[in-house]
C-alpha cells in the first residue's frame, strides 16, 4: 500500500455551538447585573500554537516496527484560539470557562505496509498531539502600573483530539483521543479603555505524550 496522508479533523459545529453558548450566556450575565456592579467580562485570543513533538520520534517508532517509509513531513504547529467568559472575584482573583482549541496536527509520509494492525498500533503511538474542549481557569493579577497588570494562569482542560488517516487516498481511518490535562501560563495585559484589555497569552498543557502550547493575542471586555 503507498500514499498515506494522516490528518487532524476538528469537531466544528460542535465548537462553534459552544461558543454561541458562551457568549450568550456572558450577554445575559451582563443584562441581570445592571443594577449592581458587574464583575463579569468576555474574552477572545488567537495565536500560534504548537506541540513539542519531533518527526524522529515517528521515524523511530516506523523503524522499530519494520514499516518501510520515505518522504516524511510533519505539521506541528496551527492557529489555535480561546473564546469565553469570566468572573472578576476581588481585586487579585478571577475565573474564567472557555472553549480551547490548540488547532490540527497532521503528517505525509509514503511507503510500504505489510502488516494494517501493527500499522494502526504505531499511528496510535506517534500521531502528533492537539487538543481542543472546555477550559476552566483560575487567575491572579498584579499591577505592575496604572495600565499595565502581570497575570498567572492555572487551569484544567477536558480535550480531545479527533483525526484520521488515508491510506491509498480510498480507505480512511478514523480514531480520537481524550483526557483531562492541567494548564499553566501567563499574561501581560494593558489598559485600552475603562472597561477593555488588550492582552499577551502563553498557554499550555501536558497531554497524553506530548505538551502543546500557544503564544496569542486577546481582548477582554468588562460589563459595566
């Protein structure tokens, strides 16, 4: 068999429902809390995100189990984005639950396969990893001026990863992982208007095998 394409496939109604959701319900939230003071925002960002993931870690596994290939390529790297809402606690604290989409990974390669199972068992092993599900988070702040404010990240991801392999550009193969991973970061934001941030994001996440990070630009918007 010769030609294979391995490619990550993203669950989109799904993610796009879920973040409907997300800024309906901040909408709402912001409706009922007119009479007091609103401690609840709305936040977005996208950038560049990655896996730690090498292509030798594939070749190895490919020749540890006698699959003849060539031409080996690997995408490790995708636009990834966060959409969803937060709760202002007091002046240090917030809380945050979005929707995290570290975006697709896949890989080319051509050659030979003798033995479809074992073929299988090694895509399980090496594909690269993503992640993508509701994201809970926990953040301090400090201000470091009237402007400027310094914030830490600790949260807890509920992801999978939806993917499927092409062999022979006929049979395709579908497969998904999942798992819950703790993610860690920070941010550096400053002060546009009296209710709105503009923000530089590093997140990330350990996965099953891999650690997968994303470096972003974001908004926050405070209701009055």
């Amino acid at each position: 068999m010769n030609h294979k394409y391995f490619l990550t496939k993203s669950s989109s109604c799904f993610s796009w429902a879920f973040i409907l959701i997300l800024f309906s319900g901040g909408s709402l939230f912001s409706t009922d809390g007119q009479a007091k003071e609103n401690n609840w925002y709305l936040y977005g960002q996208i950038g560049h995100a990655s896996t730690d993931f090498k292509a030798d870690a594939v070749k190895n596994e490919l020749v540890a189990q006698s699959v003849n290939y060539e031409n080996l390529s690997v995408k490790d790297a995708d636009v990834g984005y966060q959409l969803g809402f937060g709760y202002q606690l007091d002046s240090i604290f917030s809380v945050q639950l979005g929707y995290l989409d570290f975006g697709d990974r896949n890989f080319r390669l051509t050659g030979e396969v003798t033995d479809l199972d074992n073929f299988h068992d090694v895509m399980q092993a090496t594909y690269p990893e993503s992640a993508k599900g509701p994201h809970l988070v926990v953040l301090a702040s400090w201000p470091l001026t009237n402007d400027l404010l310094l914030t830490g990240k600790l949260g807890y991801l509920d992801w999978q990863q939806d993917y499927q392999y092409q062999i022979n550009t006929s049979d395709v193969f579908k497969a998904k992982r999942s798992g819950n991973s703790v993610t860690f970061g920070g941010e550096i934001s400053y002060s546009i208007f009296e209710n709105t941030l503009l923000f530089l994001s590093y997140d990330q996440a350990r996965l099953d095998d891999y650690s997968t990070s994303m470096f972003s630009i974001g908004a926050k918007y405070q209701f009055n």
